[in-house]
C-alpha cells in the first residue's frame, strides 16, 4: 500500500531517491578501494623490480671479481641473466686497479654500478682475489 502525502504525493519517489543515493555512495567506495588496491599493487610490483635490480647488479659484480681473480685481464660479457639482462665492461686505469662497470637489465627498467678494483697479477697459486677500492651506483643508460 503507498502512503500519500497532505498534497497527494506517493513516498516511492523519496524511497527510489534514498535507494540511488545509497547506490552511489556505495560504488564511489567500491571505486575508490580498487584504485587504493591497485595503487598498492604497482607499488609491490616496482619494489620487486627494484630489489631484483640491485642483487642482479651484486651478482654481476661479484662474477666479475670472480672472473678477475682467475683471469686479471678478463673485459667483460653480455649475456642474458634471469628474465633480464647483465653486462660487463672493465677498462684499466693502471697495472693493477681496473674499473669495472656493470649493468642490469629487467622488466623494462635497469640499474648500474661502477667499481674500481685492485688485482693481483701473481701466479694463479698465489693470487689473492680482487679487492672493490670504491663502488659508486651511476646513471643507467
């Protein structure tokens, strides 16, 4: 049974008013917890990539000091690593201290690192592995 006013209107319409109106403030919350939780996904995805990043450049470091420790005029590779990328540069700066540049690729984004390195040029038997004299993070490129 529909009530009527003093003026002879229904509450229907006040009714399907309230219900729209409810509607609204519901979806708008529901919308606004999506975009929150999405904000927050591509906030862990880019953290992932990060961290990923930074061990893929460590681990492409320490191949290259474990390269240079068996062969000191080692220069360095390319190579696919993972789901990305690593490369290798070294170039000398004197007899004994090179600077070996390394770079990581991964997921469209990438990291760098440059260290500058004293090795030992004496036979394998009784070399001692290289030593990181400097490790800077530079631009990647």
């Amino acid at each position: 049974m529909v009530k009527r006013t003093a003026g002879g209107r229904t509450q229907a319409g006040y009714v399907m008013i309230v219900a729209l109106f409810v509607i609204l403030v519901v979806m708008t919350a529901g919308l606004l917890v999506a975009a929150s939780l999405n904000h927050q996904m591509w906030l862990y995805r880019q953290e992932r990539q990060d961290v990923e990043l930074v061990a893929m450049v460590d681990g492409a470091l320490a191949k290259a000091l474990a390269s240079l420790w068996g062969n000191p005029d080692y220069e360095g590779t390319s190579e696919p690593f993972g789901d990305g990328t690593i490369e290798i540069a070294t170039r000398k700066i004197d007899g004994l201290t090179l600077e070996v540049t390394v770079r990581a690729a991964f997921w469209g984004g990438g990291r760098a690192a440059r260290a500058r390195v004293r090795i030992d040029r004496r036979p394998p038997d009784v070399r001692e592995p290289p030593r990181v004299l400097v490790w800077e993070p530079v631009r990647f490129r």
